[in-house]
C-alpha cells in the first residue's frame, strides 16, 4: 500500500528557485475554445511539437492546443510554479525534477486516464521508483524513452569478424583485440562533465541495486559499499580511449567515431542523430554495456526521456486527456520516433531506429533499469564529481566524498524518508 501524500515544502522551495519572467501563451484566444497550453522542456522536438500543435488544431473544434519549447523550460517551469501560474501539461523526463513536483502537489492524479492502459509496464515502474516516498496515484504518462550502452561501428565489427561481448571479461578482451588491429577501442568526449555520467549509468545499473540511492537513504547501505567495483571497472574502460578523453567535448566525440576514428562509443541512443549529422551513411548498431563478469546480471539502461505530466491545477483534465490521445496516437508518435530515435514508451508495432536492434530484445522484454543519476541532485554536480575522479583515479578519495556530499544534499531528503518509514512501522 502507498502512503499519503507527503509535501517537503522546504525541499521544493529549494528546488524551485530562480528568476526568468515567462508570459504564458495559453489562455489568449476568446473563441470559446477550451485552451489547453502544454510547455515541453525538448527544445531539439520543437519542429515535432509545432506540427503536432497545427495538425491538432486543425482536427479539434472545441480544444486549441499551444505547445511551447523553450531552450530552458526547467528554470521556466519552476518559475511559473512560484508564481502559481501552471500550463495545463508539463512535458519533462523522468529524473529528480520530476520527483520533486510529485513530492509538491504540483502534478495531478492521471490514474484514471484510460492510455496508461497501453503503456509499457517498466517505464510505469520507473516514474513509480523515483517517487521520494510512495504516493497515491499515478503522475506521469511516459511518452518515449532512450537508453545507454555501447554504439559500434557495425560496418568494422563485420569486417574484423569482432562479437559483440556478453559480460566484462569479453568486452575487456574484445577491447585488446580491436587496440591489437591499431583500432582506438573507445572514444570519449569528457571536456564536457556531463558525458561522464553515460558509461557510469549503464555500468551502475549492472553492479550496483537499482534503488541504490533510496537505500542510502533509508540507512542500509553506502555508495563506498555499491559503487566501489562501479569506480574500479570505470578506470579500466578509461585505458581503452583516447590518451587525453578530457581534451575532447561531447561533439568532438561524436564527429571522431562518424568518422570511424574508434570502433565504439560510450554513450545514450540521443547521440545517434549529432552522429549521422556528421556522416550519414554510417552503419550504426548499440549494445548493452556488459559490466557484470556473469551475462545474466546485465540489465539494459534505459529512462524515461519525454513524459507528460497534467498539472493539478489543469482547468478541463477531459481536454488535456484528448491532447494525451492525440500525442500518443500511433502515426503521431511514430513520427517522433524518427525524428529523435527514439524508444516508445507504448506498447505496440512500431519501427524502432536500426541503431537500436541490439537493444530491441530487452526493451520488448522489460528487461531494463532507469539512469542511477536521475536520483541525483544537480546541486551535488556528480558529472563533475566522477570527471574528477577519472583525472586523479583515487578510488576511496571519490567515494568517501560521495557520500559526504550525498549526506549534505539530500538531508531534508533523508529525513523525510526516515519519517515516513517510523510512520509505517519500519
């Protein structure tokens, strides 16, 4: 059973500070129509949420449907909220952010929306899992998802006869193999802190519990304790890139594998169109990362990467429901599937990007697990935390400040789970 709800306004004030002044765009049309204003934080889609906002206006009589696409939608989203001036839906992926417009009531109850019918369980699990302590309801519609692993040239990987790894002791020796032809195994673009967090993602998901952060926080265990073979694994795989990884940005790293400057890439499906921007015609494939020595402890990376959310103050859910119909309408996400190689949070016949065939199994399986980092907070800026630890490789230096700053963070965090714990007996 779920508990009641439970608001840590102390936290969310927090969260939600900042100063942009943003004029909502909804409510100018005096038409009659019901106004219905989404504001979606995937600048990158704005040319697929501007057809999508024409074609359902020219379709729907009683609703007019305007969709937004900021280049900073979070810091306008939490600016709004202060202001208590809400769009009707809030498109946002499945990370902290999320957890802490559950934790404040901002979000309203969908469990009654009859598409969740037709959403693939897993992605469910996950908005569930990254609830700060259970509630009532269901908050989110996952929408498309993407997923972390390993790209590869399919193209050298045929002509060097090269299999595709099981577990860590394969992918090491295959990694030998490729350096042994004169082939750079990897490439890296850790300039940018933020890339840092790909290979830590998906081999996490492999070593480490998937509630490792909520475990933490309940007092059970350390990230001394679960991240520890993580970190160790993490500089072996360093040795298999380039000899200055910190010297190169995230399109830097994209632009050398395009050019078959390495055989694989450590990074999420997002990066496959900055990839064939560069070279078109390359032959891309992806694989799970295979960081437990036994095949059968390696879980696919995969998160939430675009879900709506109808906020609790949405004026007509029946309206904001039937734009949810609209967006999830099988030619319309279909679309969004190709334009952002995408992996569709419904369940149903689509065509998935052939970069992702190596993947296709274990998301049609469920056999998948959500980005350790979307329990992390920004302000404790772990990209930088592990570009740090990839410089000096001090393994215990890294982990012991890992969790001190975890503790520093997260206290209103901790606390708050404490509570609800004694609250339920535990």
């Amino acid at each position: 059973m779920k508990g009641k709800r439970v608001k840590c306004f102390g936290m969310i004030a927090c969260c939600l500070t900042g100063a942009l002044s943003f004029a909502g765009c909804g409510n100018s049309a005096d038409d009659g129509k019901i106004q219905i204003e989404i504001v979606q934080y995937k600048p990158e889609a704005a040319n697929y949420f501007t057809m999508v906002e024409e074609e359902f206006n020219a379709t729907h009589d009683n609703i007019h449907l305007t969709i937004s696409s900021p280049n900073d939608a979070m810091t306008i989203l939490r600016t709004r909220f202060i202001r208590e001036d809400y769009p009707d839906i809030i498109g946002i992926g499945g990370d902290i952010n999320y957890s802490y417009f559950v934790d404040a009531g901002i979000l309203a109850d969908v469990s009654d929306y009859p598409g969740l019918a037709d959403i693939n369980p897993a992605y469910l699990e996950i908005d569930e899992a990254l609830e700060l302590v259970p509630m009532d309801g269901t908050f989110a519609v996952p929408y498309v998802a993407n997923a972390a692993g390993i790209l590869y040239n399919r193209d050298m990987f045929e002509e060097h006869g090269w299999e595709i790894p099981t577990n860590w002791q394969e992918l090491m020796a295959l990694c030998d193999q490729i350096e042994g032809e004169g082939i750079l195994p990897f490439y890296f673009g850790f300039k940018d802190t933020w890339t840092c967090l790909a290979p830590w993602n998906a081999m996490a998901v492999d070593l480490a519990p998937a509630d490792t952060a909520k475990q933490v926080n309940r007092g059970e265990t350390t990230f001394s304790t679960e991240y520890r073979e993580v970190s160790e694994k993490y500089l072996e795989l360093l040795k298999y890139g380039p000899d200055d990884p910190f010297a190169y940005n995230y399109n830097d790293a994209c632009t050398a594998f395009a050019r078959g400057e390495s055989a694989m890439y450590t990074i999420g499906s997002y990066a496959v169109p900055q990839i064939l921007s560069v070279n078109p015609e390359m032959n891309v494939d992806s694989f799970m990362m295979p960081a437990n020595d036994n095949a059968e402890g390696n879980i696919l990376n995969s998160g939430i990467d675009l879900q709506f959310c109808v906020t609790a103050d949405c004026k007509n859910k029946e309206a904001a429901y039937e734009v949810l119909d609209f967006l999830l309408a099988q030619e319309n996400l279909q679309k969004y599937i190709d334009a952002q190689t995408a992996i569709p949070c419904k369940t149903g016949d689509f065509t998935l990007p052939s970069m992702l065939d190596g993947m296709t199994e274990d998301i049609a399986a469920g056999n998948m697990t959500d980005y350790q980092d979307h329990y992390y907070p920004s302000e404790m800026a772990v990209d930088a935390q592990i570009q740090t630890f990839l410089i000096e490789q001090d393994v215990d230096a890294f982990l012991q400040k890992f969790d001190t700053d975890w503790q520093r963070y997260n206290r209103d965090i901790i606390r708050m789970v404490q509570e609800y714990e004694a609250s339920q007996g535990k």
